[in-house]
C-alpha cells in the first residue's frame, strides 16, 4: 500500500495519507457536494464588517462562493481564485497577497506574503489543513506553506478550518502545529466525525 501511495511508513507504522497531498485540479473534486454543504455553513461564521484571512484551498474557494452577495467585509487571502471568485461581491474589499505563484496550490507564497500577514489583525481566519492527526496535528503537503499557514492564524482573533471526513487522522508531509491551533472545525455530520472531533476535545460546527 506503501508503494501505491496510500500510506507512509513514520518509525515504522503505516500512517494514511491525507488526499489533500494531490494537486488543486485533483482535489478539487473529491467530495465536492459535501464541500458545498461545509461551505454553506462556515459562511455563517463571516459576520458584516469584519477582516477575514482565507487561505487557499479547494473547501475555501467553495467559502468564498457561498458568502452573501450583500455582505460587507475585507477579505484577505493568497489565493487569486478566491479573490476572483468574490467579483459579483460588490460591498466586499479584497486584499490579494502579492508572492510567489505555486502553481501546484494555486496560491501566493514566500517572504512577500509573510511580511504583508505580519502588519495585519484580523478578526477570523480560515485556514487550509490537508490533514488532522491525533499525533501530528494540523498538517500540509508543501513546504512552504507552512510558514504562511502560521502567519496566517497567528493574525487571526479566530481560526476556523473546513474539514471533510476524509482527512481525520491523516497527515501530510509537513505539520503546521497542533490540533489546538484551530478553535472551530466546520465537518460532515456523521458518527466518525463525532467520534473523531469530540475524543480530541475540539469545538466543531456540524452540516
């Protein structure tokens, strides 16, 4: 299994890995109702007037089509699908990262990026995880995301992630930080969410 790329071996145990590690287009469409739905419903979190990182990703660029039309915000992200994805969004001010293009996450990255999120205080971020280990926590599949990643919620009052299902208890090969990084986790409801997300203590809004 190791060979096909489901799993990688960490001290010798088989861990699985997230299927977030596939590039944008392939992930895109893995779970694609169910990222609608998360979507639908972490737009609730996003409330008139308030500055909100949104980090790049698949489940956030759905975020960034299910806002209100009619909603007044500053939208920050690194992401120039999400910021093109919010043009019939007249009431909204987006702030497009200025970086490095990473083609295969379709997002802004490096120093440019870091020093832009460093004079920023936001009310609420949305951060992108490829995956949530009980061991390795909050994870992703590049390198240099990693940094941004942090920057991104260390200037947050808040930080939320859309997760589906499918990467709890997965990991990717580079770890952001720990589970606690993130206060509300947006999941399916279903019993392996619950089980999951209340065994570890973490808030969470179920669809």
């Amino acid at each position: 299994m190791a060979s096909a790329g489901l799993i990688k071996r960490v001290h010798g145990a088989a861990l699985p890995i997230s299927p977030g590690t596939l590039p944008f287009q392939g992930r895109y469409k893995i779970a694609a109702d169910v990222k609608v739905k998360l979507a639908r419903l972490a737009a609730q979190l996003v409330l008139r007037d308030q500055v909100v990182i949104i980090d790049g990703g698949t489940s956030n660029l759905e975020l960034a089509r299910q806002l209100p039309t009619d909603l007044r915000a500053t939208i920050v992200t690194n992401s120039p699908l999400i910021a093109t994805a919010t043009t019939e969004h007249q009431y909204l001010e987006v702030i497009l990262l200025g970086g490095v293009f990473d083609k295969r996450s379709q997002m802004t990255l490096g120093a440019r990026v870091l020093d832009q999120l460093h004079s920023m205080n936001a009310d609420l971020c949305f951060i992108g995880v490829h995956g949530m280990h009980e061991d390795f926590g909050l994870t992703t599949a590049g390198y240099d995301e990693v940094a941004v990643k942090s920057a991104m919620m260390e200037a947050a009052a808040e930080v939320a992630a859309i997760v589906t299902p499918d990467k709890f208890g997965t990991a990717a090969a580079h770890k952001i930080g720990p589970l606690s990084l993130v206060d509300t986790v947006v999941t399916e409801d279903s019993v392996k969410s619950r089980t999951w997300i209340e065994s570890r203590k973490l808030k969470a809004l179920y669809s």
